[in-house]
C-alpha cells in the first residue's frame, strides 16, 4: 500500500510588512485580478473589445468588488443563513472566511447589469467579453483554498490523496487542484479558443455559465460537503444545487444565441468593427 501524501504545514501568510501582512489567499485573487486585466487590455489595444482602456479598468474593479461583495453575501445566505438569523452581524466576519462563487457570480451579474445600462452595451456583449477572463481568478483561487489546506475533499485511497491538517488523519481527493484544473484551465482554454472568431452575441457567456456549472458539479462528488448542511435532497450537496441550474441555464443560453443572435468578438458585433 502505497504511503498517502501528507500536507505541509504552509502559513497562510505569505509575507508580512509591519502590520500589513499579505495572504496567499488573496495574493491569489490579485494574481487572477492581474492576468484579466492584462488579456482585457490586449483586447482593447487589438480592436476586438466594445471598450475603451479606462472603462475595462473601470469594468475590472467594479466586477472584482461585486464578485466579493456578492461572494460573501452569497456565501452568508446559501450556506450559513441560519447563524445569520441568530446572529446578523456574522455578515461583516470576514476575518473568520466564507466566499461563495454562486454568490460572486450574482454580483458580478449585478454590476454587468449597471454597466450595461450606463454603456449601452448590450448585457451579453458585455457577459461574452468577460466570460474568458473569469477562469484565470478561478483557478488563482482555488490554488489558494490549496495552499491554505481547506475546502477538502472526501477521504479516498487514490495514490494521489492527501491528509491535510485539518481533514483528519485519512488522505482525501485534493478536490481544489480538480477545480483548479477544470474551473480554470480546462474552462479558460475553452472559452479563450472559441473567442477567438467572431461567435454569435451570449455564446460565449453560455459556455461560461455550462462549463462551470457541469465541472463544478462533477467535482462535488469528490468534495466534501459542508458538516453542518451534508447532502441535501436526491444526496446532492448545496453546490450542485446551486450549479444544476446553473448549467442548464447556459445550456439553454448557448443554443438561443447560436441560432438567433449576429455574430461578433468579445462583445464587440462584426457590424461595429467594420
């Protein structure tokens, strides 16, 4: 039998400057935050975005905070909302944790929405030129969860399983390197290649909304479910609750856009760039 793969103990803190001390956590999200800006601006200095450099700039910030405002609030409501009944100020303890992507999600939506209105941009033009940069933070973030040795998963015998800290002493699926792999690699790939060419408007947002709906839900079936929720109905965790609907409505999104929107690049139409 082979030996499992224990964990190193790796402080959360990736360095500290006085009393400023950075996270790997969030150094992770900056990274994400980084590498989109940077293909976003690539996009605008080719032509092929419906945006000038500073309202990307503008795009980028505001998305960031409604993806952590809302991943918070989504986190605090999906997955811990009766301690927030008795208790409503657990809303503002983000020093004890909590993100929820479904959350996130919603508020980036959120202020796609607003810019929208304030642009005149169509809400899936906006939604396509988005869609490819959302994995890079992904995947940043579950490296993160990774490095950090939480959001497990189930115990295994795989060769490849690993007792982390706090798990137990049982090795379990590195359920965060899955999603890393799917949520970020795999999805980034596929969205940045068929980006590429002019694609019918919401396209690429439905691809978005399928892909990590089906890879999130795949991946909980290696992950271990929350302790005070376990499985809900049909042995379904609360993540595949939330992602079903998810991928279904991309799904559908998908196959409306291929048959009855115009074609353009990264939200930006054919007819425009002509």
């Amino acid at each position: 039998m082979v030996d499992p793969i224990i964990f190193p103990q790796i402080d959360p803190v990736m360095f500290s400057i006085g009393p400023l001390s950075v996270h790997w956590y969030g150094m992770m999200y900056l990274v994400g935050l980084g590498c989109a800006y940077f293909l976003a601006m690539r996009e605008v200095k080719a032509g092929r975005s419906p945006f000038t450099e500073q309202q990307v700039s503008d795009l980028l910030f505001y998305g960031f905070m409604g993806a952590v405002l809302g991943g918070r609030l989504g986190y605090v409501f999906f997955y811990q909302f009766e301690r927030f009944v008795e208790d409503p100020m657990y809303l503002f303890m983000i020093t004890q944790g909590g993100m929820s992507f479904h959350g996130g999600l919603l508020g980036v939506l959120t202020v796609l929405l607003i810019i929208s209105r304030k642009t005149k941009l169509s809400f899936l033009q906006i939604g396509d030129f988005v869609a490819p940069l959302v994995p890079i933070g992904l995947g940043a973030g579950r490296l993160g969860n990774f490095i950090n040795g939480e959001l497990w998963g189930r115990t295994t015998d795989v060769p490849w399983g690993i007792v982390f800290p706090t798990g137990g002493p049982l090795p379990r699926h590195p359920s965060q390197l899955y999603e890393f792999f799917l949520e970020g690699l795999v999805l980034f790939g596929i969205l940045y290649w068929f980006s590429r060419k002019p694609r019918q408007v919401g396209a690429a947002s439905g691809i978005f909304l399928l892909g990590y709906g089906s890879f999130r839900f795949i991946v909980e079936y290696f992950r271990q479910p929350d302790d005070h929720l376990g499985l809900l109905t049909l042995g379904m965790s609360m993540g595949q609750w939330l992602s079903l609907p998810m991928a279904i409505a991309g799904g559908v999104l998908m196959v409306w856009a291929l048959k009855t929107q115009p074609k353009g690049i990264n939200g930006k139409l054919e007819q425009a760039a002509a």
